[in-house]
C-alpha cells in the first residue's frame, strides 16, 4: 500500500469534544496527524476541521468512513494535492537591527511574500503564506539572520471541484421526507417479544 500525502475536510456541528473524538479515530489506527485546523465554515453552526495525514488511499477512505459513522460530524472527504488549493500561514520574530542593518533580509522577506505586522525597536514581527516548503526555506533563512520566534498555522484547503458543502446541506434539507410508517407491532411488545 503506497502512503501518500492526503487532506481530510471534515464538517461537523460545534460541538464540545469534537476534536478528541476526531483524533481518536486516527489514534486507534496509529495514524499521525501531520496538521490541524479548524474554523467554522460558510454554514452558520457548521465547524469545519483541515487535517493532514501520510496515509495509503484505502486507510484514508475507511477512516472518512468511521468518522460518517459519529453523530456530530456531517461528512468528511479526503483529497490529493492536486484536488485541493492550500496554504499555510506563519510569524516570525526577528531582530529590528538585523532588518535595518542588512538589506539581504528585505530581499528575502520581499522574495517570499512576507509583510511587517508589528515593528518595534527590540523586533520586528512578518507574517507570510504559503507551502510548506516555501515556509520552511524562509525560516531556514531568517534562522542566519537572529529568528527569534516562529510560528506557523496548519494547512487551510479548498477542494478545487467541491460546490461547497451549503449547497448538499441546503440539497438534504429540501429533499422530501417519505411518510413516516408506524410500527404495527409496538402495542403488541409482551405478545411477540416473551422468551
């Protein structure tokens, strides 16, 4: 089985807990989970949660499965890097001097992207996005410049041909709900259930 990089969206209902019974999934199966995130989606009331695993494809589809499986989570689909559009986000804190004293650094802030959030006299804090390795080069390069501190997000993902999920939600709510059939033999329990 070929373990490959995959990103897990899981939709869910903000529910205390959640997260724990969602990491107890991967935990059983001793999966890592690589990065998490979560927010609350385009849907009020919905919590949408971003994982990342290096798992084979039939691992990663059982456990979309399982999670179905749980009360509060609503759907839970599983992607490539080809099927998603992601970034990740990350801060770093690095001495104002070295900024001010070496114009190398503003290249390099400036060839990744990164923007100044915070300037004092002691620091200067940047913040940038992107993937991981893009991330991962400017903190190898800011580490020869004084980095301070560093932090970093995990991964955020769109899936490339998803229609989002308002719309399946809005699609279940709107779907017609047969008769409810009543069960003929519920008054009948100490006829046909004696032992």
């Amino acid at each position: 089985m070929l373990k490959q990089e995959f990103t897990l969206t899981i939709y869910t209902e903000n529910k205390v807990g959640i997260i724990g019974r969602i990491a107890i999934q991967f935990s059983r199966k001793k999966i890592n989970i690589e990065s998490v995130t979560g927010s609350p989606s385009e849907v009020s009331g919905i919590f949408r949660f971003t994982l990342v695993i290096n798992e084979s494809e039939e691992v990663v589809r059982k456990v979309c499965r399982q999670l179905e499986k749980q009360v509060d989570i609503l759907k839970a689909y599983y992607n490539t890097n080809d099927e998603i559009v992601w970034q990740e986000q990350a801060l770093f804190k690095v001495p104002t001097s070295e900024i001010a004293e070496k114009a190398s650094v503003e290249r390099l802030l400036r060839q990744y992207g990164a923007r100044a959030v915070v300037i004092r006299n002691d620091y200067t804090i940047f913040e940038t996005s992107g993937h991981s390795e893009e991330i991962n080069g400017l903190t190898k390069a800011l580490g020869k410049f004084g980095l301070i501190e560093f932090v970093r997000s995990g991964r955020i993902a769109i899936i490339k041909a998803s229609e989002g999920f308002h719309k399946k939600l809005k699609e279940f709510e709107n779907e017609e709900v047969s008769e409810m059939v009543e069960n003929e033999f519920l008054d009948k329990q100490d006829k046909i259930f004696t032992m």
